[in-house]
C-alpha cells in the first residue's frame, strides 16, 4: 500500500540557509502535517492543511512557511536556518482531519545544520 | 489542555514475554482518540493501534493490544511475545483539538524505549 513519502531524507545545511522539505500524502488523504523532532524529544505540531488551506498552526516558527498545493502534497520552507532547528520532521496525512482515527507519518527529513 | 504522560523513559523484557507500557491522558473532551506509535532507530514513525473513546472493546492489532480503562485514564499498550525487533521507542499520542471549529491533530507523550533481551 502506498505511503506517505517525504523527501529529502536526508539534508545537510549551514546556518542562515534556506531548506525545502516536501510531502506527498497516501491517495485520496486531504489532509496534511507537519510536525518537528528534536533529539532525545516528542514530536511536536508545527501546522496541517485540509484542502489546500491551512488547517491549524502550532509551535512554528515565523522563519518557516508551509502550503499544500493542488495536487494535495505539500512543502515546508525553512529560511535563515539556526542549529537548533537541526531535527527530524515528519509529514503526516488523513484521509480528514475531523475524525483523526487515521494518521500516518512518513519517514520523516532529517535536517542537520551545521 | 490536553496531556499525554508516558512515565516509563525505559523497559526491558525478555524476548517472548509480554510487557505492557503506560500511558494516562487528561482530556476534558467527551470524544477523543488514543493512539500507540513505534519509532525504531532508524527514526520512521510507524502507527500501531488505535482506540476511540466511545470503543466498547479494547483495541487489538496482531501482538499488540491496547488496555483502555477510560474511568482511569489509562490506554497501555501490551506487546504479547516479545522480538527483538520490537526494540524501539514507543510513543502514545491523543487526538486534540484546539477549537470547537477546528481540525484535530495529535499530541504526543514523551515515549518509552523498549529493549528486548535475547
């Protein structure tokens, strides 16, 4: 079965930098999130999307912008890169996020700045 | 605000025993989901299980079963016989809400590492 696919897995940058990560959900999930892990910590919600519009907003910082295109997959921006933003993010999709018994996250972008 | 506690940082057990790990959550809501997630070493975040509160049953996936008792507000997830690729961290999460018109997303306790011992 078809899952949901981030890339890149893997991504090396240096500080005040810009990085790209993207999403693509499981068919037919409208529904799209991001969320942000720190070493040794919890995965924590930084925004998600439902049909193509920003669904709800957590713990992200104004240096990083999210949007879910038309094809449904999405993309997170992250300007001016510090150190501490050195985690792993995780995409997340279903198929509405008013029932949420359904959540699926990808393999997850590691970012390391340096 | 929503709250998920895992008070375990840590477990072993023996390969092919059972060993549960715990989760309680606070919640005011009425209507609300549990979920258990595997996280191996390698990082991907793989789902598990999922209970519902208004679920008459326990939930049952395979090996693992969720243990829900809803009065205490505990939702242990029980891993019967034990491999050792069930080493991993273990993170429970509920759904929450932040607004009556809004969408939910999942809040995640702080996880339990699990270690099985050949």
């Amino acid at each position: 079965a078809a899952g949901v696919i981030q890339s890149p897995r893997h991504l090396i940058k240096e500080k005040r930098e810009t990085a790209t990560l993207k999403c693509y959900p499981i068919p037919r999930h409208d529904t799209v999130y991001w969320y942000q892990q720190g070493p040794g910590q919890d995965p924590q919600f930084l925004i998600s999307f439902y049909e193509k519009m920003q669904s709800d907003k957590g713990s992200i910082p104004d240096r990083f912008s999210a949007q879910q295109f038309s094809d449904y997959h999405s993309e997170l921006n992250m300007s001016s890169l510090e150190l501490g933003d050195s985690a792993l993010y995780f995409c997340a999709s279903s198929p509405s996020p008013f029932s949420g018994n359904t959540i699926y996250f990808g393999e997850g972008s590691w970012l390391t700045v340096v | 605000a929503q709250k998920i506690t895992q008070t375990q940082p840590g477990m072993f057990v023996q390969e092919k025993e059972a060993v549960t790990l715990d989760c309680t959550y606070d919640t005011s809501d009425q209507s609300y989901g549990l979920f258990w997630y595997k996280q191996p070493s390698s990082g991907e975040m793989i789902f598990l299980i999922y209970q519902g509160s208004y679920d008459e049953q326990n939930a049952t996936e395979g090996r693992y079963s969720l243990n829900f008792q809803k009065a205490r507000k505990s939702a242990n997830l029980v891993i019967s016989a034990s491999q050792l690729g069930d080493s991993a961290m273990y993170f429970c999460a509920m759904r929450e809400r932040a607004r009556m018109d809004s969408s939910y997303k999942l809040i995640f306790g702080s996880g339990t590492r699990l270690l099985v011992r050949p």
